[in-house]
C-alpha cells in the first residue's frame, strides 16, 4: 500500500470497520415469525395460481402449510432470512401427528423434515396421510 506501516494499519482497520458497520446494517434484525400474512404474499409470489384455501400455522412462527382449492399442499418455512416455499399433489406429502405437531415428511428428497406445531394437527395428518395418521 503506501510502505508506512502505521497508516497501512489504520486503512486496514478502517476497512474492517467498514464491513462490519455494513454487516451489522444489513443483517441485525433476525427474521420475523411465518405468519398466515407473510406466508400468503409469498406464496403469491412464487406460486401465482395457488389459491390457499385452508392454514395450518406453527405456534412458534417457524412454518405453514396451506392447502389449495385444487387440493395441492403448499409448504411455507424460514430458511435463513428468507421463506422459502413447496407446492406438492397432495399425494406427495406424507404426514403424521406426533406430539400436538404435525410432522411433515415430502417424498420429494429435496425437502426437509417440517414440524409445524398447532392446533388442528391430528386433523391435517389424518387428511394428508392415506393411512389416517399416527
């Protein structure tokens, strides 16, 4: 840089600082909880047809689950600072009550396990599961 070691370090630090500063701006606000609002306007976004016609919402905000008029399950959760969404056939979609929770389990491979806490749950799992649910 400019051979002075005490300017280089201050400019070095600055930097630092700088990013930091940017980092903090940008990133310190955690993310809010899903709620029915949030997961709708995503939905709308990323799945114009889907027309949700029941909710199934978590209690602690972590995740949703819709399902349309056509009979399709859209899946809503967190991932990172942003909600992510899966639309599957209701066929797809396995799911068991345990616990007062509704444990999702898609068979696409690409999803992950969903747990959505709530009133309600042994409904959805004996809706979405063949077998009635555990």
């Amino acid at each position: 840089m400019t051979g002075n070691l005490l300017l280089d370090s201050l400019i070095s630090l600055s930097a630092i600082a700088f990013m930091v500063a940017v980092a903090w701006v940008v990133f310190r606000a955690p993310p809010g909880p899903v709620t029915q609002q949030a997961a709708a306007e995503r939905l709308a976004f990323d799945e114009p047809d889907f027309r949700p016609r029941q909710w199934l919402i978590d209690r602690e905000g972590r995740a949703a689950i819709a399902e349309g008029n056509s009979g399709d399950i859209a899946l809503v959760s967190r991932l990172g600072l942003d909600l992510v969404t899966r639309r599957f056939p209701a066929a797809a979609v396995r799911a068991e009550a345990a616990d007062g929770a509704l444990v999702v389990l898609p068979n696409d491979p690409g999803s992950r396990k969903l747990v959505i806490a709530a009133d309600g749950a042994a409904e959805w799992a004996r809706k979405l599961s063949p077998a009635g649910g555990k």
